[in-house]
C-alpha cells in the first residue's frame, strides 16, 4: 500500500487509471482489499521510477494468506531490501 500512496501522492486516481489503462474502481478496490495486484504494483513502480520487481514480489506476498511461509518470506525480503538501502 506504500507504493499505491505515494502514486497517489503524485497524481490522482483517475489519472494512474487512464495511464495504466484500469479499470477506473481498480484502485479503489485495490485500497478496500488492502493489497494492489503484482501487475499493477509493477506499472505503478515503472512509471514512478521504482524498481518494478520489488514491488511486485512484494504485492505478491501481501495478497497471500497468512502462513509461516508467507512470514518467512517478509522477513527476507525486509531483510535485502533494508541491505540495498544501506548500500
């Protein structure tokens, strides 16, 4: 949801939906779900200079159920993120 808030930040709903060509409740029901599909978190990323991959990994393990795997996963992905900003 940070990446989804910061697109918003920069431009409104109605504009991210004609750019990306949403439909125009996606990311209305993206907020209400309280996780973006890994496709649209890479079109986000990409077109506000994020690395497109990272977020879609991380859209990805926020859309699944909760699980050890799931929180095993988190913390690596925290974990190298947190290595890659240090850097």
């Amino acid at each position: 949801m940070d990446l989804l808030n910061k697109a918003l930040s920069l431009h409104p709903a109605p504009y991210w939906h004609d750019r990306l060509n949403l439909n125009r409740n996606a990311l209305h029901n993206a907020r209400q779900r309280g996780h973006i599909s890994p496709a649209i978190a890479g079109a986000l990323a990409e077109e506000i200079g994020e690395d497109p991959r990272e977020w879609i990994v991380i859209a990805a393990l926020e859309s699944e159920r909760d699980s050890s795997c799931k929180d095993r996963m988190v913390k690596r992905i925290i974990h190298s993120v947190s290595a890659a900003v240090r850097s």
